[in-house]
C-alpha cells in the first residue's frame, strides 16, 4: 500500500509534492469515550483510479468516509484532498473537490423538484439560475431522467432518486466522487444502469463502499477491506474476488 513519506509533506501542511488525489497519514478515529473504530489509517488513492472500500458491517467504512470530507473529525492524523490540507479553515475549498453520496439518496434531495435539487448547489456557489438550469437539464437527460425533471422526489423509483442525488452531486463538478452503498435498494436493471455510468463520470478519483462484491467487480480496479480498524488488505479487485480464503477470514463470502 502507498503511503506519505515526511518529504512529501510541506511544512505548511497544504502543499504535496503530488497535490492530485487522497492522503491519508495515520488517522485514528473514536467517539467519545468509546475505543478507536478506525486506527493508524494510511492511504493513498491516486488519480485514474476506482476503488473499493470493503468490511463487514460495522467496520467503519462510512465513518472513513466522512472524515474524508469533514463530516467527521479524527482524533488525530492528517488527510489531504487534492493538495490541500483538511481541517476546518481549508474545509470550504475540500468540498468543492469532493462529491459525496449518502447511503439514503432521501437524505440529499430536498427540494420540490429533482430539477431544483440540481440546480441547487451551482446557485449556491454563484452560478447564475439559467446556466444551472441548463447544465442540470444535461446531466438529468444524461441519467435518463429528462422526463421526471419536474416530479418531486416521493414519486420517483429508488433508481431514479439515485441517479438524481448524482446528478446533484456531479453539478458542483466534482474532481473525487465518493459513494456510500450506492446500490442499496435498486434491482438488478439500475444496478447494471450504474454500473455503465460511473466510469464514464469526469473525476479523477471514484471511492465507493459497498457490499455488492459482484458489482463492484465491475467498477473498480483496486479494493481496500477495513476489519478491526485498519486496512487489512488492498489488492487489485479481481484478484481479492478470486481469493476465498482472504474473503472468508475479512468476514466476506462472495456466495452470499
């Protein structure tokens, strides 16, 4: 696994000699007064690549992934998203680089209307309602949602509100895209429908947790598996799918 040498690291702590991508030095994380639920993490996810975040339930995939964008704190350690440095005075800059995706698309699609929910954050970053507007209108017909535009959010399937919080997240343009269980609840048509998408998507780096082994076979090149706190295993995907024995001592048997 690739890690951060101290040379690589500025004194200021914002500027890498590689600024592209996602370091993490040493992170642990724990909730108050409870043990560590992620220890000593260090990684490295470079440009070009999409990777697996893997482990049982539990295991602290989706807290990972909030510290990575500033939902989550660590207790100590250092993360940097595209050269910059997270921490709260940097954290405005970091969310613009990043797009992240909630388990519960519920949970980002808020306004009357799936049009409105895209144009949303470009409006909120100064871009003016018509160029929003159409640049939402694109990426909805992209998804093949051009003829739910204006429906609210209750009426559409779980696949089209999937598609839709994309949309809304790729609005901002997004340089890393991070997804938590993005196939939760969708049958196996918006599965494959996904699955077509997201190489195609205009980000450097693609993060996604998922339980779905079969499926991430089929988006990412690279897997990382959490157990126990750390990272146990990365390894290119296809080989960790063909490794019975690694899945069924990190908690995860391909069959079921």
């Amino acid at each position: 696994m690739s890690q951060t040498t101290p040379e690589q690291i500025n004194s200021s702590s914002t500027d890498l000699v590689d600024k592209n991508g996602i370091i993490v030095e040493d992170l642990v994380f724990s909730y108050p007064n409870q043990n560590p639920i992620l220890e000593e993490i260090s990684l490295t996810l470079k440009p070009g690549e999409q990777i697996a975040l893997l482990g049982k339930t539990g295991t602290g995939k989706s807290t990972l992934m909030e510290n990575l964008v500033g939902l989550k704190q660590p207790n100590s350690g250092k993360i940097w998203i595209q050269g910059i440095s997270l921490e709260q005075k940097n954290l405005f800059e970091v969310r613009r680089q990043i797009g992240f995706g909630f388990q519960e698309p519920n949970d980002q699609l808020f306004m009357p209307t799936i049009l409105e929910d895209v144009i949303f954050g470009p409006c909120n970053y100064g871009v003016s309602p018509e160029e929003a507007t159409e640049q939402a209108q694109e990426l909805l017909a992209d998804f093949g949602l051009a003829d739910v535009t204006n429906r609210p959010v209750h009426e559409l399937s779980g696949g089209q509100k999937r598609l839709a919080a994309l949309a809304a997240i790729l609005a901002l343009n997004p340089s890393i895209l991070i997804l938590d269980e993005p196939t939760n609840g969708l049958d196996p048509w918006w599965r494959r429908h996904l699955a077509e998408i997201l190489p195609e998507l205009p980000v450097q780096v693609l993060l996604i947790a998922s339980h779905d082994l079969n499926w991430v076979r089929r988006v990412t090149q690279r897997a990382m598996v959490l157990q126990q706190g750390k990272i146990r295993v990365d390894m290119p995907t296809e080989q960790l799918l063909q490794d019975s024995s690694v899945l069924e001592s990190c908690g995860l048997p391909l069959d079921y």
